[in-house]
C-alpha cells in the first residue's frame, strides 16, 4: 500500500482498501500498472509473464498480495 500512496495520487488516502480497484478508482493507468509490475518484479525477485498482466493479478493491494504469494517460492522449497 505505501507504494501506491508514495507514487500514485491519491487524493484521500483514507478511502484506499486492500479491496479498493486501483485501475476503477482511478488510482493508475496502465502506465502505472507498468510501474507496480517492475517494483514486485525488484523487490520481490520475481518475472511477471505477459499473460500474469491481467486485473485478476494486479488490480488491488489484496489481489496483487495473493499473486505474489503464489508467485514467491516458500522458505520451505515447495
């Protein structure tokens, strides 16, 4: 969430859920979807394919912290 309210405007950073749609509310564009692939890719040490490039993946807090959950390799290997 920090990410967003650091570099996305965001005029009431109050109204921002986990839930809230980043893309419907506004928040950004598919250029700052861009921008959010290449921060996870960075800080999370992950490839995000084309085809992961999809709202199901990437259009709110809670939906891209599930996807990097299963994108991120659990400590114990599996």
């Amino acid at each position: 969430m920090k990410f967003i309210t650091s570099n996305f405007y965001v005029a009431d950073p109050a109204t921002l859920t986990d839930e809230t749609s980043l893309l419907d509310s506004g928040t950004v564009d598919s250029t700052g979807i861009l921008e959010i692939i290449s921060f996870l890719e960075h800080e999370f040490a992950i490839q995000i394919a084309d085809e992961e490039m999809i709202p199901d993946n990437l259009d709110s807090v809670s939906k891209i912290t599930r996807f990097i959950g299963k994108k991120k390799p659990r400590a114990d290997g599996q």
